[in-house]
C-alpha cells in the first residue's frame, strides 16, 4: 500500500469514527409548558438510560403544534392536549400510529406569598384579588381548563376584568411569582416544582386535560424519538411524572 493510500484511508476511518450515530443523535423535543419540570428528570433518567441528552423547547401545546405543522424539525411531541397532537399528525409532520397518553394534567389555584390565600375558586371574586393570572385559553390547554373551571364554578364573570394571560402556563405561574398577579390557575405540576402551598381545582369543573405524546418526522420517524415516546411511558417514566404530579393517563 503506497503511503497516499493509506493515508487516505487512515482519514476515512477517521472521519467514520467521529460522525455520530443517526440513532444517537440528540433530539430535540417539543414539550408543553406544564412538563418543565418533569421532563428536565425525564432528561437525566434518558441520559442514564445510555442515549444523547435531548434539547428541550417549552410553550403552549398549541403555539408548539403550529410550529410542528409549518416545518419546525422537532423529533417528538409532548403536548399537554392530546387534541393538539392529533393537529400535529394531521398536519403531516408527526406520526399518528406513534400517539400516546402518556398522562392527565390537573389544575391547581395558588396565591401570591403575603396575600391571605384563596380556598376557592369563587374567593377569586374577592377584590383583594387586584390581578388574577392563567395561560391564554385561546392556545393553552391548561388555560382552557381554568376558564372552564372559573365558569362551572360561577367566578368568570366577576372575575374576566382582572384576569392576565400569559403565554402558557409556566409564564402564568411566573406572574405570581413576581408579585404581578396575586392569584393564578395552573398547572398543579408547575405548583408542586416551586414549593408554593396550593388549593386543587376539582376535576369535574373543566374537561379532561388528557396530555399525549408523539414522534415526530411523519411515518420516518427515527427510532430513537419512537423509543423516547415508549420511555415516558414506561414505569421510570410514569414515576418521574407521578413525582412531578402528574396522574396516570
């Protein structure tokens, strides 16, 4: 072998060696707001399970869904309405024989430190309660399920002048948190992750928030997205998410 040949060969292998693995790649998934918390273990727990850690966008289920069907190259799914993933598949961009329920959100009323806490959702309509705070029904489930909590509990109307939205639940929450509003409905998962006291929101009053996953990529869809799916819906997944309050599916 003439030296120019195996040099050449020496630089193939080379360049081999270093290009990663299409199946080992990291993913990147889009993840409703609500999951910031769980799914950054559910990261760790996909490291320690041997795969490349993911990269991780958070918004409104539905915000993330239009992006999914105008081109975004999101691997995986996880929106916190199954209704959303359906729109995601129906756009092309995910694949429907990978949809998964892989939990049921639940709501969760919290009140600004200092201020004398709402027991109900009916206390909301106190005038203590200057700035009242959730995600934007118009794109957020979990926004849609406090204003359908607020009005079977008969507090919208007193309550809809004082109301903030915030982009998705998480921003919602953050209002609270920095004294911006002095009450909010959310995700009771968010709640639970900041160690703030809350009063649960009865699950009768909004329609289930039932949250599903799917892989992304159209019917190609890698098989490392497909096994992340099967991983968040497996029992070290539901733990994670059971942790992070979250019901079963």
């Amino acid at each position: 072998m003439t030296r120019a040949r195996g040099l050449a060969l020496a630089m193939a292998l080379c360049a081999c060696r270093g290009a990663p693995s299409p199946a080992r790649r990291p993913l990147v998934i889009a993840a409703a707001a609500d999951l910031a918390r769980a799914f950054g273990e559910v990261a760790e727990a996909w490291v320690r399970a041997g795969h490349a850690r993911p990269a991780m966008t958070f918004g409104s289920s539905g915000l993330l869904a239009a992006q999914i069907a105008q081109g975004a190259p999101f691997d995986a799914f996880a929106s916190a309405d199954v209704a959303y993933a359906r729109a995601a598949v129906q756009s092309g961009r995910c694949d429907g024989t990978t949809e998964t329920l892989y939990a049921r959100g639940n709501l969760a009323l919290v009140t600004r430190p200092g201020l004398a806490p709402a027991r109900s959702l009916s206390d909301l309509a106190d005038a203590r309660f200057a700035h009242i705070a959730i995600a934007n029904p118009e794109h957020a489930p979990y926004g849609r399920a406090a204003r359908q909590s607020l009005e079977a509990a008969g507090a919208w109307a007193a309550v809809q002048p004082r109301m903030v939205f915030g982009e998705n639940v998480r921003q919602a929450l953050q209002y609270v948190q920095s004294g911006n509003a002095d009450a909010a409905v959310v995700a009771r998962s968010l709640v639970v992750a900041a160690g703030l006291a809350f009063t649960p929101v009865d699950e009768a009053l909004h329609r289930p928030l039932a949250q599903a996953l799917v892989a992304c990529g159209g019917p190609r869809a890698s098989d490392e997205a497909r096994a992340f799916v099967r991983f968040v819906a497996s029992p070290a997944g539901q733990a994670i998410l059971r942790r992070h309050g979250f019901s079963p599916p």
